[in-house]
C-alpha cells in the first residue's frame, strides 16, 4: 500500500552519484581552505596532513567534476529553463516573506530556485576545472605564463567561493522543505510531497503510471 501512495524521484545510480560527488566536494573543499589561508592550515590534518593536502586537492577536484558531469546529463533535461521557472523566481521573494507557498506557480519535477542553483555548479565547476588546470603545478604549470597562473588563481577562489555559497543554499533548502532530503536518500517521495512542491511533475508521473495500472 505504501509504494502506492509514494513516486519513484531518484534511482539508486542517481542517488549513488549524488553522494559520491557529495563526499569529492567536502573533501576538496576542505583540502582547498587549508591551502587558501594560513589561518586554515589546521584542515590540513583532515586530509592526512600538509603533503597529502596538496597532492590530493587536484585529484578530488578532478573526481567531482567528472561526477557531477555524469549527473549533469542524467539531470539537465529536467533542469532546462521554462516559463514557469521565471514566474516561481519572481514569486519567491513573497513565499519567503510571508512563509505561504501558495503564491507560487505550479512547476516541474524541479522549480525555478532548483534550476537555478544547478546553472551554477555546471559554470563553477567548469571554471574550477580550466583555472585548475592551468596552475596544477604537477602537470601543466610549467608551460603557462604565470601571470595566466595567477589570473587562474583568482578565478578559482573566486569560483569556489561562489559554490561553496550555492551548495550551503541547496543544502539549506533540502532541509527546509521537509521530504526533500529523504528523496535522495531513499529514492522515494510520498504523492502528497510531490502534489504540493511539484504538481507539474505529478501529473507527469500519474500519466506515465495510468496505463501501466490498467495492464
């Protein structure tokens, strides 16, 4: 009775990359801090010391990216941008003053907040990824004028800063609207959770089950 009145929102290879690319982020985030500032230094014992730090940080970034692009196309399709994206950007302000999410326009298996958010990691890390690249000191530093280098180095922070804000957001947001979190730790959410958030995406998953409920 229960797999009745819930919706399948995420597979399990959907959920496993999502933590998978979750874990990449702390850890490189972490690597990166404690190679920022010398206030952050201490990090450094997070990640098995100063050396490790260093030698892993390029690695993990390179592992998250190639993560989030497997969960770039297995979620972009859903996240392209639709009418009812912009009008949910303009209501917000409202629902989050007057707490009533009644004002908002119907969406989609993601709204236009979501959407947004997902913009913003594929630029950051595309970003991290080119800045990176041209002062991996390991690898391909030596060929690159250093004053590229140290343009690179300002992109990158810059970059990381802007997406350590969104994943703070996204991950505020998953614990604000109660289910959502569940979602892609169970893989399931009930009809009344997806009525109320995502009533486009609920149609489209009752249509879609209609005729299998008749063979």
């Amino acid at each position: 009775v229960m797999k009745k009145l819930q919706l399948q929102r995420y597979n399990a290879g959907q959920r496993s990359n999502h933590w998978a690319t979750v874990t990449c982020f702390v850890l490189a985030a972490v690597s990166g801090f404690a190679l920022f500032h010398p206030a952050l230094f201490w990090l450094t014992a997070l990640v098995g010391g100063p050396q490790w730090a260093r030698i892993l940080h390029p690695y993990l970034g390179l592992a998250m990216f190639v993560l989030f692009l497997g969960m770039f196309f297995m979620f972009v399709g859903a996240n392209l941008w639709r009418d009812e994206d912009s009008a949910w950007l303009e209501s917000a302000g409202k629902m989050v003053s007057e707490g009533n999410q009644a004002v908002m326009p119907p969406v989609g298996k993601y709204n236009g907040g979501q959407k947004l958010i997902f913009w913003v990691f594929t630029l950051c890390l595309l970003v991290l990824l080119a800045s990176g690249l041209l002062f991996w000191q390991a690898w391909f530093a030596s060929s690159v004028p250093i004053w590229l280098q140290r343009i690179a180095v300002l992109a990158h922070a810059v970059s990381a800063f802007v997406l350590i804000l969104a994943v703070i957001v996204h991950a505020y947001a998953a614990l604000w609207v109660k289910g959502t979190l569940g979602a892609m730790v169970r893989g399931r959410v009930s009809v009344g959770w997806a009525k109320h958030h995502h009533p486009l995406w609920y149609r489209e998953q009752v249509q879609q089950q209609t005729p299998k409920a008749h063979k």
